[in-house]
C-alpha cells in the first residue's frame, strides 16, 4: 500500500461521520437558544404575545399551508402566525418555525446508514454524553414509525425532542417554549407535529 493511500486510509477512520456532527450540532442550536432565552428568566419581562390566542390560531389552522421538504421526505403544516426561515438561513435545520413568546420547531432530515430505531438512539446517546446535555427519553410511535420522545425542563426553556427513522433518514424535530408557557403549548405542538406527512404534500382522498 503506497504512503497515499495509508494517509487517505487513516483520514478516514478518523473522520467524524456526518451525520453524527450534524446531531451535535442540532444540541448546540439547542444550547445556543438557552442563552438566547435567558433574559426570560427576568419577572419583569413583558408579555410578548398573548398566549391563549396563538394556541387558538394554531388549533384552528391545522390544515392550512404546508412547508414541503425541497427532496419530498416530508411536509407539515406550517404554524399560523409564525416565521419561517430555510436552509440556508436555518442551517444545520431544514427549516425552523418561530413563533411568538420565544417558542419555535426545528426539524433536520439526515440520511443514514441504519434504519432501525435502535441504531439511531445511539447516536442520539453519543451527542448527549458529548454535549453534556441528558434528556428524558420514552419510545411510542409516530406516524408509523417507531421513535422516542425526549424532554428536557430547564431554567429559561423547555425542550420537547422527537426523533425516529424511515427509508433510512433520521429525522429529528426540536420544540423549544418557555417553562412558564410549556405545559399549554406541548398538547398544541403535538397536533401540529401530527400534521407532518411522509412524502411531501398528502392526497386528497
């Protein structure tokens, strides 16, 4: 084996795989949106938007316009009333929603070499011992697939994490919302991710 081939050989070994940086990378977006939120932790702050009111647009909008991955994997309502912004403006996310009260959904679709949720939790584990940031973590089913839910309560926001993989992509949508204001938005984000659809815009039946 020539030197090149032994120097391209061990570059290779050691190079981290793609998909895991873009996990660890979903985490710092996290992290970063932590620090974002801290002046919420003050008891002064106003009140940005009225809560009650966005959770009604959200209800009564469950089938409006949709956001359709640029490759077809996927598509989901978009939330009424919230920002959009895509790659690459949203990188390392396919596209993130931000919504009033400093509340927002990421999503990312990875491939990857594996399709079994098994695998992918061990990348999910690997990019929380990495981070430093440990997750509450219970498996169900959604939309077909088998996937895990996680969650997260911390001081200036609260996460809500749902992951799972089909036709090997790695799909991994983040909820960020603010403690105060979680246990009213985790139901409505719900019937909102459960608007999501494998393949892009749904047909009509």
């Amino acid at each position: 084996m020539s030197n090149q081939a032994r120097t391209r050989k061990v570059e290779e070994k050691n190079r981290v795989p793609l998909k895991v940086i873009f996990l660890v990378l979903g985490v710092l977006v996290v992290i970063a949106l932590m620090a974002d939120l801290a002046w919420m932790s003050k008891p002064s702050r106003p009140v940005l938007y009225d809560v009650p009111t966005d959770l009604q647009n959200l209800v009564l909008n469950l089938h409006g316009e949709r956001y359709v991955h640029p490759d077809g994997r996927f598509s989901i309502v978009k939330p009424a009333g919230w920002r959009m912004k895509v790659r690459p403006e949203s990188h390392p996310y396919d596209v993130v929603f931000y919504g009033p009260n400093a509340t927002d959904i990421s999503i990312m679709a990875t491939p990857v070499k594996y399709n079994t949720l098994p695998e992918l939790m061990k990348d999910l584990e690997q990019s929380e011992r990495e981070s430093g940031l440990a997750m509450n973590k219970d498996p169900f089913f959604f939309k077909g697939a088998p996937a895990v839910k996680r969650l997260a309560r911390l001081r200036t926001t609260s996460v809500l994490a749902l992951d799972f993989v089909r036709n090997n992509v790695a799909y991994h949508v983040i909820c960020g919302v603010p403690p105060e204001y979680f246990e009213q938005y985790e139901p409505v984000l719900m019937d909102v991710l459960n608007t999501w659809e494998f393949g892009g815009i749904p047909q009509k039946k």
